[in-house]
C-alpha cells in the first residue's frame, strides 16, 4: 500500500511562521524605543494652571503644591521642554543679550561668589518703584466699594475692591506687632534693594465712619474689626503659582541630610531659567534671615520632623508671577515678631543663610556699608518715615530690636567675607 503524500503547507501558516520567528526582533525594537521615550514622572503631581491671586495659592491654603518646580534630580537635567526653552529666549532677547544657547558659555558667576550682570539681567523685574508708588497713592485716596472674605489668607482678613477698580488684601494682624512686622519688612527690603520682589503695601487707619470705609460700614461691623485699628493693604497680584524649593534647599534637605552650601562649581550645568530663580532664592534666604522670618522655608524645615516630604511640597507665603518672578508675601513674622522667637527660630534660618555663598553684588554691596556705618536701623528708620504716613500709629523698632538687626546685618556681612575667602 503506498503511503499518502502529507499535503505542502498553504500561504496562511508560512505567514504564522515567519512572524513568529520576527517577533523578538520586533520587541527589542519595542523595548529600545521604550527606553528612548520614557520620562521619569515627577514625585508631586504638578497643579493646574489658574487665577490665583495673594492668598488663595495652595502654599497660603497649607496644601501642596508642585507650582511646576522641578526636583534636585530634574534640577540639574537640562530641560527638554519646548515652552521652557521659548521662555528662556524671550528673556534673554528682552535684556538684549544672546540666546541661551550663545549664553551658555558665559560663567553664571563673577569674582566667584556674585552672580554675574548678565544672568542679574535675565531676572523678572517685579513690582518696579514707579508702579508701587503710583498704586500706593491711589490706594491711600481710594475708597473701600466692597469687603469680601476669603483670597487673603486668615479669617481675619478680607480681599477690599476699591473705588479705582484695584483689589487690595486687607491684613487685620491678631496683634499690632504683626503689621508692624509687615510694614517695616517692606521698608527693610527697600533698604537692601529687593523692594521689588514685594507687593505694594501701605497702612490704613480703619473708621468706620470715615471717608475711606465709609462704603462697607455694615462689613466692618460683621469683621469684628476694632475702631481705630492700623491694617495693612497689600496689592492683589493675579496669576500666581506654588513654588517649590530647589536644591539645594528642596528635596534634598528632606532626606534626612545637611544643606549643602550653593556656590559656584555646582551652577555650570543648569539652564538659564533655574538660575534666574536661585538668583532670587538668594536674595531671599539672606532677606529671611535679616528680618527673623520663620514663616517661608523655616517653618518648611521645622515640619520635617513629621512631614518627611514636606520640603517637596509648596514653600509658605512664596508665589511665582507669570514671567517667572518669585514675590515674597506675607511679612508679618519679621524683625518684630521674629525677634522675639530667635532662639526657637534660629537653629533654622542660620543654617539657611550659610547654604548660600553666591549673592547679588548689588545686595552684597548694601550689607558691606549697613555694616560699615552701622547703620540699618537708622536707614530703616528714615525710609519708614519718609513713606508711610501712618508710621507713628506702629512706632518703630525697640532698642534692643534695632541692636539685634544691626547684629544681624554684621552676622551676613562676616558671611559674605567667608564665602569670598574660600
């Protein structure tokens, strides 16, 4: 019997065959691409873009925040965002230098511990004077049209639309220290030349029979508000977002290690836009310091003791403008209240200070002769009184309050010297 020829194959199960035998070929191929396009997510889930305005920022709500900040790790990656990278042209063409790409070359850093005029061109003007004096003005003529809560931090406090069609935070501080605290940290700033970093803010006597409040006497009398209590009007400010601490100050110090000093041999790397703002950061910190506030990124590293992760989260009563410019809010924790509470408080801020030894010149400059003819008190003084008709409602600093500013300002200046010197 002859034995049946077994059938050829059809076109169908050839095909089966060969692409099986491709098929690990093909998820190499798959797995290559994978690793070309994969991005590390970020550890915060970064928030939507809104309308958020002085106090109403997830850092003035005590949530977090991701503000759009990015990680030490992602810190020190260049970035491969387009819009980031548009940014950075825009700024640059609008100081009239270079693009970033040109730029790169340029040492972000002059003499070794200042900041260079080139990248100090780049930063965000903030509040120029002219602007803050013109709104100064028409706040202080202004009539209050409508008193609204919420926006404007504490329950105390009230977001105030004026008669000029501005909105001002109202701040009733629990103590009149507390806007004695705001008004000279104001001042203060404009001593060192970092006033523009600072909304607006004028005093303003309430009475509710006055001309000013007059409209919203029936809201004053829900406030609680005392007759003849001095408040603070702060401009309200549109479009602001969280910030994020950066390294050196960032995730990093909330992984259990010592702040590692900001000097010149770490900033080589970093795109334009990260060193924009540690120019900002810097002035910041040395500010902070000066005035004893512990109610920014001290009261961030005091949590870490129950919050591991909180250095990851949004930095207290610190927003971010649009065009990138870092505004420090609410005050009223310095030079008055802050005094009072150094010993708790400096275990903190001094470590801060000496995690930075790269400076504006311009600040620098400022500290040498505040040291020199000490005399910050008395600049401090002069200024308060030249620009706040409401001054003496609040008095001055005490004594001894002038005593520890001035030592401060010797303590940063000493600082400063040391930086140069190593």
């Amino acid at each position: 019997m002859k034995r049946a020829r077994r059938a050829a194959p059809g076109p169908l199960p050839l095909l089966g065959l060969l692409l099986l035998g491709a098929l690990p070929g093909l998820w190499t191929v798959l797995l290559r691409r994978e690793a070309a396009t994969r991005r590390e997510p970020d550890p915060e889930p970064r928030p939507p873009p809104g309308r958020w305005g002085w106090g109403s920022s997830p850092a003035a709500r005590g949530e977090p925040g991701g503000g759009g900040q990015k990680t030490f790790r992602a810190l020190l990656a260049v970035p491969a965002a387009d819009q980031e990278e548009r940014d950075d042209e825009g700024r640059f063409a609008a100081a009239g230098l270079p693009p970033p790409a040109a730029a790169a070359a340029v040492s972000p850093v002059e003499r070794g511990i200042f900041w260079s005029r080139e990248l100090e061109a780049l930063v965000p003007p903030g509040f120029a004077a002219e602007e803050a004096a013109a709104w100064l003005s028409a706040a202080r003529a202004a009539r209050v049209a409508s008193l609204e809560r919420g926006g404007c931090g504490r329950s105390s406090n009230r977001l105030a639309r004026l008669s000029d069609g501005s909105r001002a935070c109202v701040r009733y501080g629990i103590n009149p220290e507390q806007i004695q605290g705001e008004a000279l940290s104001y001042h203060l700033a404009g001593v060192l030349g970092m006033q523009e970093r600072l909304p607006p803010m004028a005093l303003a006597l309430v009475e509710a029979r006055g001309r000013q409040w007059e409209p919203v006497r029936e809201e004053l009398r829900g406030s609680h508000w005392a007759e003849g209590a001095v408040v603070s009007l702060t401009r309200w400010v549109d479009n602001l977002t969280a910030v994020v601490a950066p390294a050196p100050w960032g995730a990093e110090a909330g992984a259990g290690r010592r702040l590692q000093p900001l000097s010149a041999g770490e900033l080589g790397g970093l795109p334009p836009s990260q060193l924009v703002e540690l120019v900002q950061w810097s002035d910041l910190i040395l500010f902070d310091y000066l005035t004893a506030n512990f109610d920014r990124l001290v009261s961030n590293l005091f949590s870490l003791q129950w919050d591991p992760r909180v250095m990851r989260r949004a930095t207290s009563n610190l927003l971010r403008a649009p065009d990138g410019g870092l505004v420090f809010m609410d005050n009223e924790a310095g030079l008055v209240h802050g005094y009072r509470l150094l010993a708790m408080w400096d275990p903190y801020n001094e470590p801060l200070l000496r995690s930075v030894c790269v400076f504006r010149e311009g600040t620098a400059r400022r500290v040498a002769e505040l040291h020199r003819r000490r005399s910050a008190a008395a600049e401090l003084h002069r200024r308060y009184r030249a620009r706040e008709p409401l001054w003496a409602r609040l008095g001055f600093l005490s004594e001894r309050q002038a005593e520890l500013l001035q030592a401060r300002v010797d303590f940063v200046h000493r600082h400063i010297a040391q930086c140069r010197a190593q």
